[in-house]
C-alpha cells in the first residue's frame, strides 16, 4: 500500500465484552510492526476507551475535531512505544453518544480522507446496532466482526452481519474469534456462524483469524501496555500477529 491509496478496516462486534477494543489496539500495533503507517481511530461514539487502555491522556479528542475546535492531525497522537498514531474519541458525553446523520456521515468522510495519509486506518466502532456503527461499518474497506464462542455473542455478532449484508451487499466482511479455548475451538465457533450466514444470508464468511484465549492480555490491558510490546512471545500476540499479515 502507498500514501494515497490506505486501506480503512473497522473492527466491530454485536456485544460489549468481547476484547473489540483490545483487539483493535493490537492489531494496530502488528501492523505497524510490518512497516506500514497506522491510524488507530477510537469511534466508539460516548464509550471510547481506547486512550485508557493506552494509559494517554488527550486533551483534544474526535468531539473537538466535529466541532472544529481542532483539525483531524491537532488531534492524533503518536504512540511510540507502538509505533502507530491515535485519534482519540470521548466518553461519558451525551454529544458524541447522540450525533446526527450529518455528523456521522461527516466521521465517515473525515475516516476516508484519514486513508490517504496512512497506510491502514483501524476504526473501533462501538458494540451494538447503532445507526454510528452501521454507517461507518458500510464505509470500511473491511469490517471484522469479533466473537467469542458465548451463545449472546454468536447471535449478536449475526446480527451486525446480516445488517452489514444490507447496508454494503458487496462489502468484505469477516470474523475474528478471539478467546478461542484452542484452534480447534476457535474453528468451531466460527464453522456455526458461517453455517449460518450461508444457510440464512447466502454470505460467505472469511475467517480473518482465531485468537486464543491467553492469561497474559488482561495483565497487558491492567497495565496500560499494548500486549505485543509487554508480552511479545504470547499466544495471543503470534495469533494477533499472524491476523495482520492475513489482512
């Protein structure tokens, strides 16, 4: 990939609780790891946690770039330790929880432009069905769904397929099951829900990568420390490592 022609991947999932925004953050870090510029945008709208995660402390944020208060570059900030660059969003404000058509649209357009200055642009989307996530999941180059094997999430992480089948019939969509028991596991969970998506959706559905489950990354995630820099030699890390090179 070259400057000008970046490539927008959004990371989602039916339920909270499933390591979405962990996942995002390492798979930011692996690809840069792989030399490419990254963009790790947090556009989870009232609950962004991706700043906490990463121990920052941003004082302007996604709201203020909405409200031109600040440009879309006076607002990232580069993480060395990870080697990628971060749009923080905002929690807790009933603004960034309750934004117009016009104003998500306007976070598409502004995620869109963000790829022409990076090589890969990882947007964390919200849990859930919200109008935020549909839109700017339809606008992704890729979404990657993520799972685990709990029945609630199967069924919500169907659900965020079957509407993005109907927002973007063409889009590329593909799953990622993370806290896998095993590989064998991890194959089997995806198996049901592509089984479904075929019988149900006549979709297809790639596997983008298996993720087991690993004691290390809730240690990483206490510690405020992107998991592929605390714990390099993981489980976790090589499954993480081995999706940015499947993407």
């Amino acid at each position: 990939m070259s400057a000008g022609n970046g490539r927008l991947i959004a990371v989602a999932s039916g339920k909270g609780g499933v390591g979405k925004t962990w996942l995002s953050i390492t798979l930011a870090q692996a690809l840069a790891q792989r030399g490419l510029r990254v963009l790790l945008a947090d556009a989870d709208f009232g609950l962004a946690n991706v700043d906490v995660q990463l121990g920052l402390h941003p004082s302007i944020d996604l709201m203020n770039v909405l409200t031109g208060r600040a440009s879309f570059k006076g607002a990232v900030l580069h993480h060395a330790e990870g080697g990628f660059d971060v749009l923080p969003g905002r929690s807790g404000g009933t603004a960034m929880a309750n934004l117009p058509a016009e104003a998500i649209e306007h976070v598409g357009l502004l995620m869109r432009s963000a790829a022409n200055a990076w090589d890969v642009v990882v947007l964390d989307l919200g849990a859930g069905l919200a109008a935020g996530n549909r839109h700017l999941a339809a606008v992704a180059d890729t979404l990657l769904v993520v799972t685990t094997d709990e029945p609630t999430s199967l069924t919500d992480a169907y659900a965020v397929l079957k509407l993005h089948g109907r927002d973007r019939p063409d889009g590329d969509a593909r799953l990622v099951v993370n806290q896998a028991r095993d590989e064998a596991a991890g194959r089997r969970t995806a198996a049901a829900l592509q089984h479904a998506c075929r019988t149900f959706l006549r979709r297809n559905l790639p596997v983008a990568g298996i993720l087991r489950r690993d004691e290390r990354v809730p240690d990483a995630i206490r510690k405020q420390a992107p998991l592929l820099l605390r714990y390099p030699n993981s489980m976790a890390a090589m499954d993480a490592t081995a999706l940015a090179r499947a993407l």
